[in-house]
RNA sequence: GGAGCCGUAGUUAAGUUGGUUAUAACGCCGGCCUGUCACGCCGGAGGCCGAGGGUUCGAGUCCCUUCGGCUCCGCCA
C-alpha cells in the first residue's frame, strides 16, 4: 500500500570549510536599502531555515541582529542545493548581492527588513548539534539549564544587548573618570584577611604553609593607601569577593566602580558620583536623571519608609502611632516599642484572602500578625481589632492617617527593627498589586547622615555600620565614647529603584581620629596594630583628607537594563549554592596539590 | 542555619481519588513545497516521571531521605 520513500543523507554536505581569505564587509544589523546591488559578505549563526524545497530562506544572527538570505535554483543551483543541508545554529559564510525584498515581502520588524542577500557564494563555517533550547528571546528555557549552556544562552539577542550595554556604559564612566583627572590604578587581588565584614574567601599559600591569601571584599583600604601616596583621584573598574549566601541582587564576585579622592568633604564626592550617574544615564539609554538627586536622612528614611533604601518611585509612607497606644487597654499595642501603619488608598478592595497572604508574607520578617482597617463607603471600620480601641485612639488614628472610605490601614506592633521591616516589605508588595510603580521610571535617592555604629547583640560590641574607616561627623567625638549609639557618620547611599547601588564616606585621616574608632569598636592598641597596622602607619605620615564612594557596578546595569536579576548582567553567575553550572566550580583537586598547600581535608575529596 | 515554590520526551508544560500502552505543544528526523520570516502540509522517532528507600496487589501520583534550581529570612562593615 504505502509507497517507499527514498530518505536522503544531506551528511555529504555537511563538509566544513576553512575561512581562507574570506573577510566579513558587514555585520548582520547593518545591511539596508543604502546598499542596494553591492556585493557583500557576511557571517554568522543560522537562526532558522525556512526551505521551500525551491527558494531556501535562512536568518542569520550576529551579536547586531539578523538578515534574511536567500538561496535561489536559479541563482546559483549548487549553492542551493547544499544549503538543504543547513540547520540551526550552523556556522555559515555568505557572500552575496543585496536585493530589494519584493512588495509586501518586507518586514518591519527587522533594521535590515528592506532587503535580503541572494547566495552567490557560501562556506560552511562549522555544523552544530541542535541546541538545547532555541536561541531566541521568547525561549523559556529554565534558567538552570541556560547557565549550563551559558555560551548558548548569551546567543540570544535580549541577553547580548545587556552586555553591549554594559560595556557602554563601563566605558562611559572611564571617560567621565579620566576627563576629571582620576588615575584608574590596580589594587591586589591577593591580599590580606580583614576581620571586620563579610565573610573572606581564603586562598591558600604554597609557599607559606598554614598562611591564607583573602580576596578582596572592597579595595577599601588600598585605595585609602593611594590618597596618602598622593595619587590624589583614583578610580577602579574592580571585581571583589564576599562568600556570603547569595541574592537575585548579590553575587559572590561583583565588580564595583571603586573612587577615592584627596581634599574633599561629601558634597564634593557626592557631587562627582552623581554626575557621574546621570553622565552614564544619559550615554547608554539617553535618560535624563534629575539635575538635583533628592535626599534623606538615615532617621527620615527609616521613620517614613522603614528601611534605609526606600523605593521612591511612588508615594506611600508609614506612619507613627506608637504614643496614640502608650497606655491603651488593648495590651499587646500599649506594650509595643513601635507601633506604624501603612495607609493604602482604596485598598479596601483587597479580599479576606489577600489579606491572610500578605499576613503571612510579614510573618518572614518575624511579625506576629498583621492588624487591619477597612474604611467602608459610609465610613464605618471593619476591622478585627477596632473593638479594642477607646473612643479617642480612634479619633486619634483618624486625624494621624486621614484615612478615606475605601482605604485600608495596616498596623505593625512589636519590635521596632521588625515593625519596620515588615511594613517596608508590605510597602513594596503594595506599590506592585495595585500598580503603584512607573517601571519606566529611575528614581535615585541620596540617603545620608547614617549611624556610625551599630550594636551586634552576638558579639556584644558595636560594630561600624559603614566600615571602621568612616569618619564621624563634626562633633560627635563625644558621643563616640559616651553614647556610641547616636554619633552620625559622614557617609552617604546612592539608591535607585530601591536598590542600594552606591555608597561612601570621608575616611578618617588622622591616627587620633582612628584610634578612638578603634577604642569604640571595642579594638585595643594591640589587636588593631595586628591587624590595620599599615593604616595606622600610613595615617602618621600626613594622610590628607579623603572619602569616596564605590559603586555596585551589576546592579547598576541591572536597573540600566531593566533586568530583573544581576545574573543577567554577569556573563558567566553563580547559582545560589555559588557553583557555576557551566565549569561546575568549585571542585576537588588533587591530592599533589594539596600537599604543596600542606592541607588535609576531614572528608577526602579529590579530583 | 531556616522558610516557601519547583523538578515528567531535546524543551516547556498537563497528568483527576493510587488503576490498562504516561498526554500536548514546540523542537528533532524524513517526504512534499519558489516568497517565507515562529513558513505550510504529511509521516515518524523520542520517557529509569531528578535519585534512593518505603507503604500497596499496583506509585508520576501517598510517606521518608537525598540531590539540584529559584525566591526570601538570617547573613551581606
């Protein structure tokens, strides 16, 4: 009954070619009607064949963009037979004359949609086993699979723009940098340990046994070095190294925009950076950044928004209501540190459900619960603690929210770091259900005048809140020593979006200055000798006055790319357990090599 | 260290209360096709249901353990 169908083996064509003399004219983006009838070569990677077993159409992809070539019988017949033979993401060489696409044929949504190259000539380049996901933007492959094939995924065009832009706008902050006299100097990426901090990756010595190498956590105090050598402005392009558990925002190894510069206060700095920000704004997607960043205290930020770097992008703020319930008969509010509540406008719409959700979402935080009111049409609340509220810490709470029919207030009571990081977090989870958020918008934010120190309940100690560098502000000297907790620090956040991207100080340049830091910090003389020796050295020898400020350079492009993760602006990440799924990093190694490092491990574990 | 979500053809997913031979789409292989552009039409191949153990007459489905991915808390001067 059924006919035999004779197969065929396109293998014979499958011939790869050497490149010879053959040199590209154009990329794959940049062909259009200007070049009508000129003969051109192009090269690159097959996106799709379209074989019409006569006409053979095939899109081929650079890191630009694509351009349709034609293989036409008539053509030329040999190239169009072997060209039955192309698959995905063949590697292929075409020379050919740029042709007019015929009416109607044209596609808009191509740069070089006008036109089409008809084959005179090609070479196959190399073949490819089919990918294991398509190479296109709309793939939705899962992200475990796509860093295993990392050189594949970077193939595709929405992942290759963010990396082109990266490079733009790395090299926007070279210019700006070097136009103001800053000397780009490289620091060492073996280096010493620095207790203070996050945690170091260690490397360790082969030619000292027992002695450990740490990766850099910041340049900090190199480039601090390089003011009292009198290099005056530095700048860095810098990867460092934190081996702490990892973020959609935070990876293992970052690069950051390291500046240091002699001779200035914070306004000087704070004034350079941004600049700096709106210079790359405006070189990479020709955004107009304000002319003013705005700003906010520390103890505004944290009042108002509940958190240090509050996304400004929309309006909603917290509110205070602790002293309406000092003393109240509602004990679990009358017994509360802090008391705050976010009022959300015509949130009363949210249903019981939506309610629980977000009830449990604040328990993350270590809320017990999430208190209610719904202000109905007629103005009557609902709520399931309003019972317990007197006439007049009713009257109270109405004239602190002005709250609306149709609003919703959410009341957090309890200790003041969770209250607040509940509702900062509710906050954002708001802003997002009821579309509260411009994503076209960059909302940047200076926010200063933070605490210098901040007390570590496991340590027992302050510790600095920015780094033991940090110079405090003009007279707080004593409160250093008598009241550690209330000195403020000369040090400044930039936050985008939400996002810390960049933060600085004024060092201190004087070894008086630091030795009280120290003495703060709960460092004696010896320990600090041990361990910042060289910088108390360096500050005896006339170390000027200094700061900067380093940059988040990921997360930066992040928010330049809209990406929602950094993972997508760093070439090759880490997953969350900081393997490379590519390499598969880390892994053991041979005993030989540990040897030489004098190192035994509890569990072996070789290569 | 902790919480949540997830893991089924190459890929993305569906799979009811535990019940014959585990679905679909895309991709892949082959045939036909001269204006497609995510081409179209026809045919075909493709599975240790992440891994291990248990309950059961019977497990993709229930239980335990474990590995991996993501989001978050802690942590990240």
């Amino acid at each position: 009954m059924s006919e035999q169908i004779e197969e065929r083996d396109y293998d014979e064509y499958r011939v790869i070619e050497p490149l010879g003399d053959w040199k590209r004219t154009h990329s794959c983006n940049e062909i259009t009607a200007a070049n009508m009838g000129e003969k051109v070569l192009i090269m690159g990677w097959v996106q799709f064949r379209r074989d019409h077993g006569g006409l053979i159409f095939i899109d081929l992809r650079d890191r630009e963009g694509l351009t349709q070539v034609v293989f036409s019988p008539e053509h030329n017949s040999e190239a169009h037979e072997r060209a039955h033979a192309i698959r995905s993401e063949y590697v292929v060489a075409i020379k050919g004359e740029v042709r007019e696409r015929p009416d109607g044929m044209r596609n808009p949504n191509l740069t070089t949609g006008e036109i089409e190259i008809v084959v005179d000539e090609w070479k196959l380049l190399n073949t490819s086993d089919t990918p294991p996901f398509a190479i296109e933007d709309r793939s939705d492959a899962s992200e475990m699979l796509r860093l295993k094939y990392r050189f594949l995924d970077l193939r595709r065009p929405s992942l290759a723009k963010n990396f082109i832009l990266r490079n733009k706008a790395a090299q926007s902050v070279r210019r700006y940098l070097d136009g103001l006299g800053f000397l780009e100097v490289e620091t060492p990426v073996l280096t010493k340990s620095t207790p203070e901090g996050a945690r170091d990756f260690l490397v360790p010595s082969r030619m000292n046994n027992g002695d450990f190498y740490a990766l850099p956590q910041s340049p900090q105090l190199f480039k601090q070095m390089l003011m009292v050598s009198g290099l005056d402005r530095y700048f860095q392009i810098v990867k460092c190294f934190r081996d702490e558990d990892l973020r959609a925002d935070r990876q293992p190894e970052f690069t950051q925009i390291d500046i240091e510069m002699s001779f200035v206060n914070e306004e000087q700095v704070m004034g350079m950076a941004e600049e700096m920000v709106r210079t790359v704004f405006r070189e990479t997607i020709e955004t107009a950044l304000p002319a003013e960043f705005p700003r906010m205290t520390y103890a505004d930020a944290m009042r108002d928004y509940g958190c240090d770097k509050p996304d400004v992008r929309f309006d909603l703020k917290l509110q205070e209501a602790t002293q309406i319930f000092k003393g109240s008969g509602f004990k679990v509010f009358a017994s509360s540190e802090l008391i705050k509540i976010l009022r959300v406008p015509n949130g009363a719409e949210l249903s019981r459900k939506e309610i629980d959700e977000y009830t449990k979402f604040v328990e993350i935080y270590g809320s017990k619960g999430l208190a209610w009111i719904k202000v109905k049409e007629d103005g009557e609340w609902q709520s399931p603690i309003v019972k317990f509220f007197s006439e007049e810490e009713c009257a109270k709470l109405r004239e602190l929210t002005n709250c609306q029919p149709g609003d919703i207030l959410f009341f957090q009571a309890g200790a003041s770091d969770i209250v607040n990081a509940a509702l900062a977090a509710l906050r954002i989870k708001i802003g997002e259900r009821f579309e509260l958020i411009d994503e076209s918008k960059f909302a940047p934010l200076w926010v200063t005048d933070f605490p210098l120190l901040e007390y570590n309940p496991d340590e027992k100690r302050y510790v600095a809140r920015h780094h033991p560098f940090t110079s405090p502000q003009e007279g707080q000297i004593d409160e250093l020593a008598e009241k550690p907790a209330d000195a403020l620090a000369r040090a400044y956040d930039l936050v985008m979006n939400g996002y810390e991207v960049g933060g600085g100080s004024i060092r201190i340049h004087t070894p008086e200055m630091q030795k009280k830091m120290f003495a703060a910090l709960g460092i004696d003389e010896e320990e600090a000798r041990a361990k910042f020796g060289f910088l108390m050295d360096a500050l005896k020898f006339g170390a000027p006055p200094h700061g900067g400020i380093a940059f988040g350079l990921d997360r930066l492009i992040m928010i330049l790319c809209g990406a929602k993760s950094i993972r997508d602006v760093i070439a090759f990440p880490k997953t969350q357990k900081a393997t490379c799924l590519m390499t598969e990093a880390p892994a053991g190694v041979s005993s030989t090599q540990l040897r030489e490092l004098g190192i035994r491990l509890r569990e072996k574990k070789e290569a």
